[in-house]
C-alpha cells in the first residue's frame, strides 16, 4: 500500500549542547524520503561548523537523511599580564568517550625553529584548574589519579590518558606548557569530549582501553539452529584484531583470539555475557542481556559475511521499485566485489533476476526490466525494477555477491530473500492544509482578481497603523493600477476612507489621517495617523480603479479588515543571553510588536553599554516586531536593564529587569615573586587579586596555617569597574619547606582561583661577632645558637656562663638585640618598648645562669639576641653567647600506639607526648574519653625544647559514642593541636569481668580531676 503526501512533512531539528556560550553546539537536521535516486538536499543556517551528511535506510524502502553540524566556540582565554610564547598544537577538536572506560586524547606541538627540553606539561578546564599537571598536588580532586602523561614532551608529544571517564568530564580541556618562569601557548590545542553510550538495549560496542586486556565470552543459549539446503558450518576463530558490532560483539584478546559462538537466524536471542579483567580472575563485570529480532540476516563462518534487504517489499504495478540490500564480510573476500547478481527463488533451479554479464540469460518476466541501483563498491547491492506488473507478485529474490568465486557450497545467498508483493492499485493521497484560518479573499470572475488583507488588525490610541493589502488578477486588468480607493463598510452606504482625487469626500473621522504605504504596483495598504477610539470596529475594504471595474463585478464583504484599536501599549520584551559571570559577555534583547512600519518605534535601552543591532521584521497580517540587540559585558553582580520603546505619537512605555551574575577574578598575583625566606625570620608576602566584584569581597585563604595574615580591600583608582582585594601573611619558613608551594587562593561565589610562588629557604648564618673600641673582659656562654618559638606563646632561653677564676656577684645580666638595644635589662626603664613586660629573668647570675623567658612571642622576635653583662664600671663580654629564635607552628601531639581487638572492661593505658620550648607555662593535654587515671610527666630534651607527657588509662564499655580517641595539646597563648587514633572494641559488654556487678563506667573520673604531677 502506497501513500501519497500533498506536503512534504517538516524536517526535524535537535541540539546537543550549547547550554553556555563558549559550549559545543551540535545541531542535527533530518527528514525522512522514500526516494534514494534523488535524495532531498538539507541546508542549515544560524550556525557554523563541520557537517556530516548521513542517507540511511530504515525499514521497508524508507530512508532517513541527517546533517549534522558542529559548532565549537573556543571559550576565551583571559589575558594576563606575563610573557608568555605562542605556538601550534595538533588536538582534535572533539574525541568520544564511553563513561566508566578510559579515552586517550592525541596531542603534539610544534616549536618552530626552538628546542625546549624539560617542559612541563598542563591540561587546564575552562575555569584554568588542571585536569592535569607534572606535580598531583595542582590536579584538581575530580581528576587526582584518573590523569596521565602518556607523550614525552622532549619528542613534542603532549599526549593524555583520561581513565574511568565520567559524564561530566566534557570540558573542553586545553594543552599548555611551562617552563620556569616562562608560559608557552598553543592554538588548536582544546579538546571537547563527547560521551556515547552503550548502542542497542542493553549491549554495545565497548570502548577498550589500550592498556587493559580483556577476554569477551558469550554463552547463548536456546538458539535453534536450522539452515536449509547446506551443511552445518563450524565456527571459526577470526585471527584478525578487529571488532565487529554489527548487532553481535566480536571483541580481540591480546592472543588474537575472538570468542563469539553463535548463528543469527529469525528468532530470539538471550546471551548471558561475562567480561572478565586479565590479572584479575573472577573479577566479573556487569552481565548482560541480548534481545536480538533479526530479519533476514545470515552469517557466515561467524559473522564474515552479511546480508540484508527486507523480507517484504511492495510496489505498484506499473511503476518502479527498489529493493534495498547491503552486504559485508570480515573474511574470505570476494575477487570481484563489484560482480552482484540477482536471482527469484525456485524449487528446482535458480532463474536470474539480474546480470550484467549474460543479460539474455535473465528470467522473460524480468529482462530488459532490471538494473543495479546501489553501487557495490560501497557495499550496496540493491535492485531496481521497472514496469512492475502482476507477474512479479510473490517472486522471492535475492543476491549474490561474485558467484564465479564465492562458491555455492562455502556461502549460501538464498536464505536472504525479499517477496515481492505487487499492488494493483494505488492508495488515495493524504491532502494536509496548512493556513486560511480566516477569510478575507476577495475573488473576482473565477480566480481574475484577488485581494488580500488581514481579517483583523492591531493598532495604538494615538500612533499610527498601516493595513496591509496586496491585489493581482488574471483578466479584466483595470486601466489605472495606481487608482486605489478604501471605503468603510456601512449599514447606510460607502462612506470614503481613502481616495486622492476625491479627498473632501472622506469621512469625517478619517479625513486628513489616511494615505496609501507602499510603491508596488500591486500594493494597496492603507496608512492610517494618529489612530483614534472612534476608529475601533470600522471595516474597511478597498477598490481598484473604481472607475473602470464594475462595483456590480464582486461582492465587498469578502475581502474587509477590522480595525482594533488598542488604548495602552504592551511592555516590551527583554531576553538576556550569557552574562553568567562577571567579565562575561552577555547579549540583551528589547523587543515590541507593532503595526506601524511607517513609523517604527524607537527603543533606548539603559544599563548595559554595548554595540547595538536594530532589527524590523514582518510577521504576519501586518503585524511587525522590532529588536534592539546591544552586545555588551557584565561589569557587576546585580544589573538593572531597563527598556523603554516610544511609539509614533510620543507614546512611551518602560520594562526592567535584573541580571544577577556571579563574580569572578581578573588577575591574582603574589609579591615578591623570589620567595627567599631565611629559616625562622618572618617574611611578609602579599596576595593581590583585581575583580569586578561590586557587592562581595573574595576569601583569601593560604596553604600554611598558624601563620599571621591580614587583609583589606580597596577601589581600583583608574576605574570604577575594579576592585582590589589583598591579603598579607608573615611566613615562618623551616628548613623542609624548601621548594614547597606558598599558595594563595581566592574564592569567590562564582569559583576559585589560586596563584604560588616556590619557597627557597636558607639556614641561618650566625653573624660574625662586632669588635667593640672598648675595654671589656671575655668569658665563655653557654647559649644555644638556634631555639624554637611559638608565636603568641612563651620562650624560656636557657644560658649560663663561666669566669674561669674570678667569682662574679652583683653581675647584672642583659640581653641584647643587634642594634644594642635591649630586650631584657634588670632596670626595666631601659628595656625597649617593643618589649616592655615581656622578658623576665629565671636564672641567678651569682649560680652563673642567664636564663631569659620571653612572653607573647612576636613573629618578628628573631633576633639574633646576645647576653651581656654588667657590674659598676666593668663590661662582660661572652663567646657563644648569642640565640637567634625561629618561629614554628606548634607541633602536634604524638600518641603511642593502642591494641586492635579491646575487649570491653580492659584497662588501657595510652600516652599523649608533645614537644615545646615554654618550659614556665607548658601545654595542658585533654583528652575526649572519660579516664580512669591520668599522669603529667616534664621531660628536658636538650637544647631548650621539653617535652610533657600526658599517661591516662581508660576502660573501654564497647558501647562509646565515638570510635576514636583523640588528645588535644593547647599551648600557652591559646592555640592548640590534636590527635586522634582509632579505638578497636569488640561490640557490647557482656563479656566483662567487673567487682560486684559494676559496669566500666564506675571505674572513669568523669569529672576529670587534677592529674598527678611526676
């Protein structure tokens, strides 16, 4: 049964992507045809790209011809200001992934004329994080462990793996390089991975990582196999590392090997398949199930060859047909595969439907009537029939591919066969109507005249409206084209609404605010200023050349227009497209409708500066829109465009809305860029970040903690639209952070940023000793050259000194810093300001002890400080006695380590150990879990550092609210440090063995007393 459609149908459209500017876009146009000889040719506009024409067939002679077309907009890389190269990557554009799997994105460079070695290799997002990077550290977390460098960057290979591939992982991803100070840029260096699914219901082609192995086999079971007129062929074994898909997988081992087993016939399928990991035996992965209708479908020799062509196909007698085949094979070539052959199906032998080669050999009823329609080189084998008549009803036909060489006992064409089935008669087309809702064409003597205007028209109180009108005809042409006149339609008459040569005759309430728009010769619109209230309802209709075309010729209410006159305007429209961050550019729309092109209204919009794109365009029935485009970029988190349009006659009318979009960065910086910190000593770097943040402030957090920071915003003097944001921290560098990161991260609602600089730390060099133009007397220190402090805590310097035979007393002791000012001296007055009640003498000079504590330390308190000392006139001067105090973030505690396996109500002893050098306040220890018994212990170290030991014992009840014990170290000066351990307790109490039915719990101090002092 053939149908015939009085219209085409309309095409499809479908987008993928897009959802941002910047995005991959991809549009697919498609259409469905039934014929294959001339196929519809599809053009595509509104977007640029690549395309990629597909014709396929579907089912039963209906075709589907799809462009597809890709559009990827290259997301603009902000400017910074550092000097950076320029070169040319080789990336693909795009590349598909299969989720969960792996994809490997091929990259090289080019360098022109340089050779850089040692060249570190970044793939960044879109937002400039690191999908990955030479050192884990900078990979953002989504991407730690998933990326790795597969090229060498010495050979210009900047290749990348991307394993267990996730949904969102589309990017585009793009290739930089960097090497010491310097930044190297590539064009044609972003990649946008698109994701396939798994093809067909519940199975499909996977895709293989190079590097993993995998062994693909399937069990089918319930196949029944049954094949007509040949012998059962055994499976062979495809040597070749390819796969199939075509409906059934045929994966490669690294053996060489395909397992698949199975014949394909008209039945179901049901495949259980398991996918087994080499390395890892009995690692199975998910099952799956196979539902397979195949049609018409034989395999040879496991899927080394194929046929197809439908099982039914009808044509009209009288007409053509074309059956559509298809063929393919992975082994055993054919010698010729341009040699295809046509045969009907016959009980006894095989007449020829079809051969070039011995034409006189075809079948009566089909020679002369049959041709090839596919081209076989491109594996097509289909058929075309001519004068199709009644004799060719029920001929089963089908192909066969070289038959000279393909022989008749290895493959069988004759199980895929197409019935013809020959329709006497055609169907009745389909008549599909499109448009003429309303009326309002005036016909003149059988189709010689036709006018044409809007049933009903829209216009403004006190602007202007233009009624649309167009006339032709194809007899009784008039004599004057030009002579137009309008009427409106009255229960009493005619009266004139319109007429040049006449224009005293108008009506009153038109008179003096008509006129003719237009200047084709078959234009008759009519222009109506200043429209009033008095106008609303009136029909009107028009004549042409009233003089010479009879009035008695055709009737007038056919072809008339109402006038609607609307009292107040309609609010424009406003569209806003982009604009999501700040910086970003964002394209707003103000658009409003009218019916006056005579006149077109004017649109001002406020709130966004921009270039700016006026549209006018008609839409239907006289009515028109007109567009303001203005392209401009988000300078603020919040703003307010307003769009006001002023129609012919003054008339004016506002809208507004608020775009709200999220702030980000412009640059961020760290200074000084050499980050040369010399251990202990304070070194002042400050973080800068410029933004267009008008309502919030970035957080600036640093990677070290314990560590003083400030930090302050400011407006940027040059220009309103930036902001300034600063944070300073005083870095107390040790010896192992030499070459670590110092890393500065703002954070704002529309994302992160962050910046670095490498940390290169010196030990510190004791100075020489000054040579003073004085008498004094020189003794021996004993003062440790380096002693470690924790800023806003305390710390005790040990010192004592020796003066050989001469017994001092009434030695008074200072301390000095490099300058000669004192930081600690018996007269308090002459202690420096900075200071001033922090420094406090411990040791008796007359039992040789110096020891000086210093409370409150300031990161700045580094010194080098040197004991002295004085009596009357007299000046001591001692060698070693000088200390230089580095500063250290307060250490964290040490646990001793706790049995697995606790039975509930046994007595656990642990201990909690924390090193410090405040020896007159040292750091109180808590802990998380009630205590049975707890000890505090001192322990000198050596060289100024204690350490205190915190030794509780606990019984555990199995039934803790936490499963871990944690000690909490607070300093003195208020900071503290933790550590924990996991608990390992058997579950519920049960088993324990407690005096007179107690339970644990009456053995804890819940209240916590004062623990014993050792």
């Amino acid at each position: 049964m053939m149908l015939w459609h009085a219209q085409p149908r309309q095409p499809s459209i479908y987008i993928y992507g897009g959802e941002r500017t910047g995005d991959t876009a991809t549009v697919a146009c498609s259409i469905f045809h039934t014929c294959p000889y001339s196929k519809p040719t599809i053009t595509l506009k509104g977007i640029e790209g690549s395309d990629e024409i597909q014709d396929e067939s579907i089912k039963d002679s209906m075709w589907k011809t799809t462009l597809t077309r890709t559009e990827y907009q290259k997301p603009a890389i902000p400017v910074q200001n550092e000097t950076y190269f320029q070169y040319v990557a080789d990336v693909i554009p795009k590349i598909t992934a299969l989720p969960r799997s792996c994809v490997v994105i091929p990259c090289s460079f080019k360098m022109e004329e340089e050779f850089v070695t040692r060249l570190r290799v970044l793939w960044v997002t879109r937002k400039g994080g690191y999908m990955f990077h030479t050192d884990p550290v900078d990979v953002l977390d989504n991407f730690k462990g998933r990326t790795r460098l597969l090229g060498n960057p010495d050979e210009q290979n900047c290749t990348v793996e991307m394993d267990n591939v996730r949904t969102h992982d589309n990017g585009p991803f793009c290739f930089r390089a960097e090497r010491e100070n310097e930044r190297y840029s590539f064009n044609n260096s972003c990649v946008f991975i698109i994701m396939r699914g798994v093809q067909g219901v519940g199975f499909g082609p996977y895709v293989i990582a190079s590097s993993l192995v995998f062994i693909f086999i399937c069990i089918l079971a319930g196949v029944f196999i049954y094949k007509r007129r040949h012998k059962h062929q055994s499976p062979r074994a495809n040597t070749n590392l390819r796969a199939e898909y075509n409906g059934m997988m045929n994966l490669p081992s690294s053996q060489g090997k395909q397992h698949m087993y199975g014949v394909r016939k008209q039945a179901f399928l049901q495949t259980t398949c398991a996918v087994t990991k080499k390395g890892k035996p009995g690692s199975i992965m998910r099952p799956l199930l196979i539902y397979l209708l195949l049609q018409g479908v034989l395999l040879y020799d496991t899927l080394a060859w194929e046929v197809r062509m439908p099982k039914q196909i009808h044509g009209l007698q009288g007409s053509c047909l074309v059956i559509p085949c298809s063929f393919s094979y992975s082994s055993y070539p054919p010698n010729n595969p341009n040699r295809v052959v046509w045969y009907h199906w016959d009980s006894i032998y095989y007449p020829t439907v079809y051969d070039k080669w011995k034409p006189n050999d075809v079948s009566e009823k089909f020679r002369g009537k049959t041709e090839l329609y596919g081209n076989p080189s491109r594996w097509d084998c289909s058929l075309l029939i001519k004068n199709l008549d009644l004799s060719h009803q029920g001929e089963k036909v089908y192909a066969w591919i070289d038959p000279e060489n393909v022989g008749r006992s290895t493959y069988r064409f004759f199980d895929v066969t197409s019935t013809i089935l020959v329709d006497g008669h055609p169907q009745q087309p389909i008549i599909s109507i499109y448009g003429g809702d309303r009326t309002g064409i005036l016909l003149y003597d059988a189709l010689g005249w036709e006018v044409s205007m809007p049933k009903d028209i829209h216009g403004l109180k006190g602007s202007c409206l233009v009624i649309p009108c167009s006339f032709s005809y194809k007899s009784n042409p008039p004599k004057n084209p030009r002579r137009v006149v309008w009427y409106e339609r009255d229960s009493k008459g005619s009266p004139l609404v319109y007429d040049r040569l006449h224009p005293n005759d108008v009506n009153e309430k038109f008179k003096g605010k008509t006129g003719l728009y237009g200047e084709s010769d078959w234009d008759c619109s009519l222009l109506i200023k200043n429209l009033e209230l008095s106008h609303n309802r009136e029909k009107l209709y028009t004549r042409i050349d009233p003089e010479n075309i009879a009035w008695q010729n055709y009737e007038t209410d056919d072809a008339t227009s109402t006038v609607l006159v609307d009292a107040t305007p309609q609010q424009p429209s406003i569209s806003i497209t982009g604009g999501e961050k700040t910086g970003d550019t964002v394209t707003v729309e103000c658009s409003t409708f009218h019916s006056c092109p005579y006149s077109k209204p004017t649109i001002t919009l406020n709130g966004i500066e921009g270039s700016d794109e006026t549209k006018d365009e008609s839409i239907k029935n006289g009515l028109w829109k007109i567009i303001l485009t203005r392209t401009g970029v988000i300078k603020a988190e919040s703003t307010t465009i307003k769009c006001s349009v002023t129609h012919y006659g003054g008339i004016t009318v506002t809208a507004t809305e608020v775009k709200t979009s999220k702030c980000v960065h412009h640059t961020i910086s760290i200074e000084p860029e050499l980050a040369d910190v010399t251990e202990g000593v304070g070194q002042n770097f400050t973080c800068t970040i410029y933004h267009s943040c008008q309502k919030e402030n970035p957080v600036i957090t640093w990677n070290y903690e314990n560590m003083q920071v400030s930090a302050w915003n400011k407006k940027h003097s040059d220009s309103d639209q930036f902001r300034i944001a600063f944070s300073n921290i005083t870095f107390l560098g040790a010896k192992e952070d030499n070459g670590k990161r110092l890393i500065c991260t703002a954070t704002f609602s529309g994302g992160n940023i962050e910046t670095y600089v490498v940390l290169r730390v010196e030990e510190y060099q004791k100075p020489v000793d000054q040579i003073l133009n004085e008498t004094y007397f020189q003794y021996v220190a004993d003062v440790i050259p380096k002693i470690t402090a924790l800023p806003r805590s305390c710390v005790v310097i040990p010192c004592s000194f020796k003066t050989e035979d001469e017994y001092l007393t009434r030695l008074r002791v200072l301390w000095v810093n490099r300058k000669g000012g004192y930081m600690f001296h018996t007269d308090p007055v002459d202690v420096l300001d900075n200071f001033k009640g922090r420094t406090k003498l411990l040791g008796n000079p007359d039992e040789q002890n110096c020891t000086v504590e210093m409370d409150n330390v300031q990161t700045h308190d580094n010194g080098p400080f040197c004991f002295q000392g004085e009596r009357e006139n007299e000046r001591y001067r001692f060698n070693n006695s000088c200390v230089f105090i580095i500063m250290r973030a307060p250490n964290k505690p040490v646990m001793s380590s706790l049995p697995e396996n606790i039975e509930p109500g046994t007595r656990i002893t642990v201990k909690c150990s924390v090193n410090h050098t405040c020896s007159s306040h040292p750091p109180e220890i808590t802990w998380n879990v009630p205590t049975a018994q707890k000890t505090i212990s001192h322990n000198h170290m050596g060289g100024g550092v204690w350490e205190t030991v915190s030794a509780v014992t606990f019984i555990p009840t199995g039934y803790e609210d936490k499963d871990e014990i944690a000690c909490t170290a607070t300093f003195w000066g208020g900071k503290t440090q933790e550590n924990t351990a996991l608990l390992s307790i058997r579950n519920g109490a049960s088993g324990a063995d407690f005096p007179d039915g107690a339970s644990g719990a009456d053995f804890l101090d819940t209240n916590h007393p004062e623990p014993m002092q050792i």
